[in-house]
C-alpha cells in the first residue's frame, strides 16, 4: 500500500463546476500536507498548503484535511478552461527530514 | 527574478554515456532535491541535500550521483549504470529541510531520452 493514495483519473467536468479531488494517506506521522498543479511537460507549481487538520481558502480553491480518517481534499469553485492540468497531492511528517510523500495525481480536464 | 532554472530543456542520450542535468537556484535556499517522474509513477525522489556539501539518497539513488560544493547549485549526473534513464527530471528547493514546514518549489524539469 503506498503511503498516499491518489486516483489518478481522468476527471472530467463542464466549465463552472465544482471539482472535489482528493487524497488518502496512512502515515499518521504526517503534518504538512500539500497541493500542487501541474500543467504538461512543466514543473508543478504549489496551490495549498496546510499544517494539521482544518480548511485553509484561497480564491476558488479550498484544502481541507481530516486526520482522523486520513483524508485531503482540495476543491475547485467556478472551474476554468486553465484549470485544466495534473493535480498532485503530498504530505510530510514533523521529523528532521520532512521528506515529501506524493500521491501519484490526478488529471482533470475542464470543457468550456 | 527569484526561482530555479534546469538545463538543458531536453536532452538525447546514447546508452552507455554519462550524461549531467544542470540546476540551480537563486532562492537562498538550503534544501535542493531531485526528482523522476515517469508517467503512472508519480514523482520519485532521486537524491536531496539540506546543505552546501552534505547530501542523502532518496528512494531510487541507483545509477545516479549528484554533488552540492554551492549553495545555488545542485547538479544530477545520470550514469550508465542507471538501466532506464528516459525519464522527466524535476529540480526543486526548499528554504530549509528542517524548516517548520517543506515548501517545495520546482524548475522547469528536463525531458532525457536515451537513444
């Protein structure tokens, strides 16, 4: 079993949507857990970060984490056209190492 | 502008050849990493070093080798020992690796194709 689980998809969905992706992982070690985008043939770029558990709002996208079922998830309001990429989630443990662990990602395509 | 640089931006290799994929970072940051990513795989991490001349194997070191003598620079060398090296190779850097958390910004990658 890998640490994060991550279905990697496709998801596709009209223009104004509202997407829900999300993660599993079973390192209850984990702290830090994190969102990236990744457009094609580029390097993925942060979206969100969270520390523990809670929601944590920026724009259109919210994270949220539950630790006590092990569950993130990054949601997508009024979804665009550019939207459209590989979403990849991560978590990390507090320890000296903080050593990211990644979901495999998830491609989302969005229709105008 | 702050941010990470790779080159080149692809990359032709014959099998046998030891071939080097540059980064580097004007960040300031301590931590450097390197990744693989292969399609269904997700990102795999190859070596990461927290600080100028010390650095750690990750979880797929074999056939590879890195070196980190500056701060800003944190070159990959893909060996001939490494048995599939075609691959996207993703540079990235963090402020610390023991920060109070593991903010990781990536360059551009690299696409290498072994011939």
């Amino acid at each position: 079993q890998k640490e994060v689980e991550q279905d990697p998809g496709p998801l596709s969905v009209p223009e104004g949507a509202i997407v829900s992706l999300n993660c599993t992982y079973s390192n209850s070690a984990f702290q830090y857990f994190m969102w990236y985008r990744q457009y094609s043939r580029k390097g993925p770029e942060l979206l969100m970060y969270t520390y523990s558990s809670g929601n944590k709002e920026d724009g259109r996208f919210t994270a949220q984490v539950d630790k006590s079922s092990k569950y993130i998830s990054l949601f997508i309001r009024d979804s665009q056209p550019s939207d459209s990429a590989t979403y990849l989630c991560a978590g990390a443990n507090a320890g000296n190492n903080r050593k990211l662990i990644w979901g495999l990602g998830t491609s989302l395509a969005v229709n105008p | 502008d702050g941010g990470i640089t790779q080159s080149p931006k692809y990359l032709f290799r014959k099998e046998g050849q030891n071939v080097t994929l540059s980064c580097e970072q004007n960040l300031n940051h301590d931590a450097m990493y390197w990744y693989r990513q292969d399609p269904g795989q997700g990102l795999r991490l190859i070596y990461y070093s927290q600080i100028v001349n010390d650095f750690q194997k990750g979880d797929i070191a074999e056939g590879y080798s890195v070196s980190r003598e500056k701060k800003e620079s944190f070159p990959l060398t893909v060996t001939s020992a490494q048995k599939n090296p075609t691959a996207f190779y993703l540079c990235a850097s963090s402020i610390s690796g023991r920060s109070s958390y593991n903010e990781q910004f990536f360059g551009p990658g690299t696409r290498l194709t072994v011939l």
